[in-house]
C-alpha cells in the first residue's frame, strides 16, 4: 500500500453518478433546514445574469484574460443594478405611503370607514372607530407580539446579509467559470454536471415567471391605473398595488392569488360593485396565467400547472414559505435529472 507505483482503483462511473445526486440531494436539503434559500436564488439570479449577458461582449474580446476582465466587470455591474433596484423599491414604496400620520388619516382610516359601509353588522363591530383607535389597537398588537416582531427583525436583516453573500458568491462563480479548465475528478466532474443542471432550472423556472409576471402585472396596471380612473374610480394605493403585483407574481399560481386578494380588499374600499368587477378580472387575469404557465413554464420543463402545485404543497409542508419558493426551481431541476437519466 505503500508503494508509489500504487494506483487506487476507480471507482465505477454508476457508483459515481448516484454519488453526485445523493450530494446534490443533501446540500439541497441542507439549503432549505439552515435557511439559506435566500443565498441560493441570489447566487444563481447573478450567475446567470452573467452568464446571458457575456457572450455579447466575449465574441467582441480575444484570450481568457480579456474574457475574465469583462466577467468581472459584468458581474459588479450586476451586483450594483440588483442593490440599486432594491434600494429603488424601497424608496418607492416610501414615495408611495408617504408620511405615517397622514396614511393613517388619508389613506387606512378612510379604507376602514368605507369597508364599514360594506361588510355585514358583526364583523363593523371590530372595526376600530378613528385613527386613535386604530393606532392604539395596532400599538398594543405590537406589544402583545413584540417578542415575534424582534425575532422578525433580525430574520430579515439575516436573509439581507444572506442575499447580498449570495450576490457576491454569484459573481464569483461566474468569474471562475471562465479561466482555463483543469483535470478535475469524475465525483468533481459530476457535482459540475448537477449544479449545470439546477443552474438550468433556475433560468428556465425564473426567466419564464418573469414573463408571466411582467404580462400581469401590466394588466394589473392598465385596470387600475387606465380603465378605472377613466371610469372616475380611483382604487387607494393602486401603484402600490402594481408594484405587489410584480413582485408576488414571480411565484408561479400562487401570487397571482395573493395579488388578487390585496386587489380585491382595495377594490373592496371603493364600493361592493368595484370589488366584483375588480374579482371578475382578475380572475381573467388568473386563467391567463394558467395559459401562459402551460406555454411558457410548461414548455421550458415540460410540467402542468398541478404538478407545479403539488411540489409547492409538500414543500411548504415541510419548510413553509421558503418550500414554497424553492419548489418550483427544485421540481425543474428535479424533472431535468430524470429527463436526462431518459427516466420519463
């Protein structure tokens, strides 16, 4: 055993490959248990931004060294825009609320006084009555449950370190991708050939959702910023609404219900007759978005709209909301595996 001139056998390249996918698995799984999703989408969002955008400028430059140049500036390019956009939306939905007495005055407490109008007897009974009593019910809420807003508070600022680590990490790989390949091992070789595929899934499943949620949530805006103004309807916080809408669209079915509800519950402020013309186009909207999964979606992964469903409900089943986020990028990876094993 000693002897240089000893070689290990290798190991058989099945042993190898279910190897790499029980790795792939684990690491997987290990994401959602230590809550690092958050890292992961941020990772692969800039990984593949890079890697779209540079083949435009790589044709253009000779030698690995330039292409390295152009990677990394791409990547710093990338990394900027995405803190600048989420500043920007920050921005926005302060520009949008504005001052917090005045939406307690102009915008929530007139919500309240015309959902009074609206909802049976039993349910104005809990209303609050004025702004006072509206902040006060709100202050004591928060005191009564300041242990779970502090726990909150530092779960957010935790996933902000995690996306701006996945940001950077993305930029990274991106960068290392392009210096001069190596003889590496067959177990290294095959971890490639997986974390190649869920990088597939992830443009596929995102990229797609997109669409879709760009197709929404300009639907969204020309009903409530177009027709109903037009119509002297005015539906409170209607961009706050469309920004909502883009951004909870990027869940594929189901945030298009989440932003059918916040529409309807505004709508709902307006009058009764508002609220029912608001649901009945959304719901348009919401067999759109049933079409446009099954071309768009279901073309990049080759999967209804159920199956989509049935990963995300056993997926929040197991991890809640952050299952719910990962199930359709790990049933499009999932599906990709077994499509290229020729397995279905």
């Amino acid at each position: 055993m000693n002897d240089p001139k000893f070689v290990a056998p290798r190991a058989s390249s099945s042993v190898i490959q279910v190897a790499s996918y029980v790795l792939a698995a684990v690491m997987l799984w290990l994401v959602l248990h230590l809550h690092l999703l958050s890292a992961l989408l941020a990772g692969l969002l800039v990984y593949e931004l890079v890697q779209a955008a540079t083949p435009l400028l790589g044709r253009r430059i000779s030698g690995d060294r330039a292409r390295m140049v152009v990677v990394a500036v791409l990547g710093a390019v990338v990394v900027g825009l995405l803190v600048l956009l989420i500043l920007g939306a920050i921005s926005f939905f302060r520009s949008e609320l504005g001052n917090p007495d005045l939406l307690w005055q102009q915008q929530l407490m007139p919500l309240v006084e015309k959902a009074r109008q609206q909802l049976p007897a039993m349910l104005v009974d809990h209303l609050p009555d004025s702004v006072d009593d509206l902040r006060d019910g709100l202050a004591a809420l928060a005191s009564k449950h300041a242990t779970t807003l502090q726990t909150a508070g530092r779960g957010a600022a935790r996933i902000s370190v995690h996306i701006l680590i996945g940001l950077v990490l993305g930029a990274i790989v991106a960068l290392s991708r392009t210096r001069p390949a190596h003889q590496v091992g067959p177990l290294a070789a095959a971890l490639g050939q997986r974390c190649q595929r869920l990088a597939g899934a992830f443009h596929d499943i995102v990229f797609a959702q997109i669409k879709i949620s760009l197709v929404n949530t300009a639907l969204t805006a020309v009903f409530l910023l177009g027709v109903l103004p037009v119509l002297g309807i005015h539906v409170p916080l209607a961009k706050t609404l469309v920004a909502i809408t883009f951004i909870v669209g990027l869940l594929p079915v189901v945030g298009n219900l989440l932003s059918n509800t916040a529409v309807t519950i505004a709508a709902l402020s307006v009058s009764l007759g508002v609220a029912i013309a608001a649901l009945g186009f959304l719901i348009l909207v919401h067999k759109l978005e049933y079409f446009l999964n099954a071309r768009i979606v279901g073309s990049q992964i080759h999967a209804a709209a159920w199956e989509l469903l049935v990963a995300m409900l056993l997926l929040e089943a197991a991890f809640g909301l952050p299952g719910v986020i990962a199930a359709p990028v790990y049933y499009a990876y999932l599906k990709g595996e077994l499509e290229g094993q020729q397995l279905i």
